[in-house]
C-alpha cells in the first residue's frame, strides 16, 4: 500500500490564487499588488463571518457500543474507520474474534460488558432546547451517543427518533445557552451557488470546506431528491450542515460517490425542508409514517409517450400493481401513467412516493392517471407504507406461434399461465429476432398491450398489428416476471 503524501498547504493555496488572478491583473501591476487585493478583485468569497456565525451550533458526535470484555480494544484507528464502513459497506467494522478459552483454564461465567468506541460523525443544533439534527446512518445500532460542542462542553444524547429511509435522526441533549443554526429554504437553491460543509471528517472538529451546488434535485432514493455539491465530504462529516451564504441550513450531509472510500468530487446533501419535514414527525412520534399506494413506476421514455399520445414526457409509469394494494383495490393498471396526486404534478417517478408518502394513511387521494389516449380521476383510500407482499411466478407453455415483421414469434396464454401471471389476456413471446430481440425482449415475455389497445389472444393481436405502420416502432406493454414496462420495437430492417 502506498503511503499518504502530505504537501504544504500555503504553498499549493498560494499558487492556485495567483493562477486565477494572473488573467485578471495588469503585467506593470503584478508585483505592486497584494495577493489579498487581487483575490478580491475577481470576487472570491469570504466565508470566515459564515464560520462564525454557524460554527458554535455544529457539534461533534461520538458513538460506543458496548461489548464482551476484551472482545474489542477499540483502538483510536478503529474509532476512525467505523464510520467509513458504516456509511460505505452498510455495516459495522468487523470485530476480531474472540479467542477461545486455553486448554486448562476456565471461562467466565458471564463476563463484563465495556464500553467501546463505535462511529464518529456531526451534527447540528436546530434549537435552543437541545434538539439536534443528524444522519441516522450515525447513530444507528450505537449503545450510547455523545455530543460534543465547540466550547469543549460534551453531553449524553438521546436517540429521539430515527429514519433509514431518508437518513434522518434527532437527538437531545440537556443543555443551557445552546447556540443554534439558521434554517434555510432548499427550494429557493440554485446550482451554481456557494456553499460550505461544516463537520467532523476524521474525527477533525470544527473542519470547514467550501465549494458550489453542482445539481439541486440528482435523484438517488425513493424519498429524496438530493442536493449535489463538490464540497469536500468525507467519513465523520456526515449529519453535519450545507450552508448558503447568508448562514442558512440548506441542506444535511449525508453521502458521496466513491471508488476509494474516500472524496473524490461529488457529494450529496439531504435538503432541509425535507429533513425538517421528518424531524417533526420524529418529535412527535419517534418515527416517520409515510402512505402507500402500492405500484412499482418508472419514468415515462420519450418514445413511450409519443405512442400513448402524451404531449411530453412526464408524470410516472406503472410497471406493477401489487396484488391487494390501494393501487389494485381502486382499479390502478399496469401502464398507466400516473400524472397528479391531489393536483400536485407528478413530473418523475421519483415524485409519486414523495407525494404519497405526504399522505396521512386512511385518508383519500385523487390519482389522475392517463390511460388509452385520456386522462381519468381514481380515488384511492391511502394505506401505511410497508405492507408490500411477496412477489408470484409466472410460468409458460408453448402452442402455435405467429410471426411478423418485427421479429416477435408469440403464443396464446394458458389459463394456468394467466393465473400465474396475474393477466386476464394476453400473449406469451415464444422467441425474439431482429427489432425484438434489439429491443431487450425474450422468451417468456408477455405483452398485454399494443399502443393502446389490450391485448387478450393471437387473434386480437394479429388484428391490432393489421393497422399498425409497419415503418414506424412498435409501442408494446410487456410483462416480465411481476414487473411490466413499456418497450418500443423497431422493425427488424431498420
């Protein structure tokens, strides 16, 4: 392994400051000016007021767990690197294994538990009575969470809540005159902007690193449309604070992309109008309640949207209903495209969880879904997320094939087959050539629909492909498995 080189900071700051100003300055004036002013003449910000302002309310957070005895020696490098295989693996630091007892010696009957170290991360005060914001990743299975702030005082914390899926968690502490963050407003962001990160990375308190939103929604997760920067991030800087330059919370730290495990461009914050959203429910409630529909959606491909007649590419497409789900209960069908919920625009896939899951389970939602060439209203009682049930199988079973130009060899369905895919119609693909087998199809396939007609046998079919241009791809709805998606073919000579 090669080691880590450490170079002189003054040295490369220096260079890089006189790299961006050489353009902007006067050749007789450059060694007349100082460094300070020419870095002001290009507007290069100043965040040491941001530092001031922000910096006491952001803390640092300290975990242990406690162990058998001599099972850990929780050595300062393992307090370290906790946290990096949390976040990255998804798991604690593997432990050694205990040792077995020697041949003549007597094991304890019940040996004592110690406390050792676990994680370290950051965090920060949203309130003057001690509630602070941070990622669940940080405190999860932990035994006991410290907080320790930037006068030196430390406090014991209480687990107030915590939620996996949006990586959010609150916790308590008892304190007096306990400084406070600014919350900011993540939807008045935009890329482009200055932003600074204020954590623990390492263990190193009070570390600031500074750079510009790179995207403002990067979709990464069912419930988050996540703030992008290239503000330095690494392990033990996670629940800690994105802030604006007006001193503002915008956004929480919480993942980067990496190869390494370490920084390498890209971080992703957790916009604080929805943590805050969470945390409330999380100080009310010890945990988040989300609705649920019941569908697994995409979004809507160009080519899928001109052969249903949308007039762009937009709202989410249903690949699957889950069998005795809101969704199936209130008549949902694969393909449509679910558009608004409550007359809120559903633009992504991504959207309909977030505006679901807003929903108070038991209550009711006006789903506007586009179906066949028209948009139609479908009332939905909401359930409570979680509640998916196991997948079924499908099987298949062959009969005489019919075959066309774009290279589909398709046979009825059995009504075993039927049963077994959850279909009341359609056609099981025997084989796939030229613009089918191009398009991704195979074996086993089902397609229930062409364009916008459904499809219950080879003869409706046969008759449906009579009128379709045969120049022009083939808009088909095919179901795999329990997942059904929408696949443009495109004749087998083009």
């Amino acid at each position: 392994m090669k080691a880590n080189k450490l170079f002189p900071i003054e040295k490369i700051a220096s260079t890089l400051v006189l790299s961006a100003c050489v353009g902007f300055i006067a050749p007789t004036a450059i060694n007349a000016t100082p460094v300070a002013e020419a870095a002001a003449t290009v507007g290069l910000p100043d965040f040491t007021e941001l530092v001031e302002k922000s910096g006491p309310a952001v803390v640092n957070i300290r975990t242990t767990e406690k162990v058998q005895a001599g099972q850990n020696g929780g050595s300062a490098e393992d307090e370290q690197m906790q946290e990096f295989f949390r976040r990255f693996f998804g798991t604690p630091m593997p432990t050694p294994k205990q040792q077995p007892t020697p041949k003549g010696r007597k094991q304890t009957p019940q040996q004592q538990e110690e406390e050792v170290p676990r994680g370290v991360g950051s965090g920060f005060i949203i309130s003057q009575d001690g509630y602070v914001l941070t990622n669940a990743h940080v405190v999860e299975g932990a035994s006991e969470v410290y907080v320790k702030l930037t006068d030196k005082r430390e406090f014991k914390a209480k687990v107030v809540g915590a939620d996996r899926r949006t990586d959010v968690a609150v916790l308590k502490i008892d304190g007096s005159k306990l400084p406070r963050v600014t919350i900011g407003d993540s939807d008045k962001i935009k890329a482009g902007e200055w932003v600074i990160a204020i954590g623990s990375p390492f263990d190193l308190d009070n570390t600031v690193t500074a750079g510009i939103i790179s995207a403002k929604a990067r979709d990464t997760g069912d419930y988050l449309p996540l703030i992008q920067t290239d503000v330095a991030v690494n392990p033990g800087n996670s629940g800690g604070p994105l802030i604006n330059m007006r001193g503002e919370v915008i956004g929480v730290n919480s993942q980067i992309y990496s190869r390494s495990g370490g920084y390498m461009g890209i971080s992703f914050a957790i916009p604080i109008d929805e943590a805050m959203r969470v945390v409330e429910q999380l100080k009310s409630a010890g945990k988040v309640v989300r609705g649920y529909l019941g569908v697994e959606r995409i979004d809507v491909p160009k080519e899928v949207a001109e052969g249903l007649g949308l007039a762009k590419a937009q709202g989410a497409l249903i690949q699957r209903v889950m069998p005795g789900s809101p969704a199936e209960k209130a008549g949902v069908e694969v393909g449509d495209v679910i558009q608004k919920v409550n007359g809120t625009v559903i633009d992504k896939a991504v959207d309909l969880n977030r505006v679901v899951g807003d929903i108070k389970p038991g209550g009711k939602a006006t789903v506007t879904v586009w179906r066949k060439g028209g948009a139609k209203d479908i009332i939905i009682t909401v359930a409570e997320a979680d509640a998916e049930k196991a997948p079924v199988k499908t099987g298949k079973q062959k009969v005489e094939p019919a075959t066309n130009v774009f290279g589909l060899s398709i046979t009825d369905l059995t009504e075993a087959q039927k049963r077994d895919a959850h279909v009341n119609g359609g056609v099981i693909l025997e084989s796939a050539e030229g613009g089918a087998a191009r398009a991704g199809l195979q074996a086993g396939d089902i397609i229930t629909r062409v364009f916008n007609t459904d499809i219950r046998d080879v003869k409706e079919f046969a008759a449906v492909m009579a009128k379709v241009d045969q120049k022009k791809p083939l808009l088909l709805l095919v179901k795999r498995g329990d997942v059904s998606k929408f696949v443009a073919v495109r004749p087998t000579n083009q």
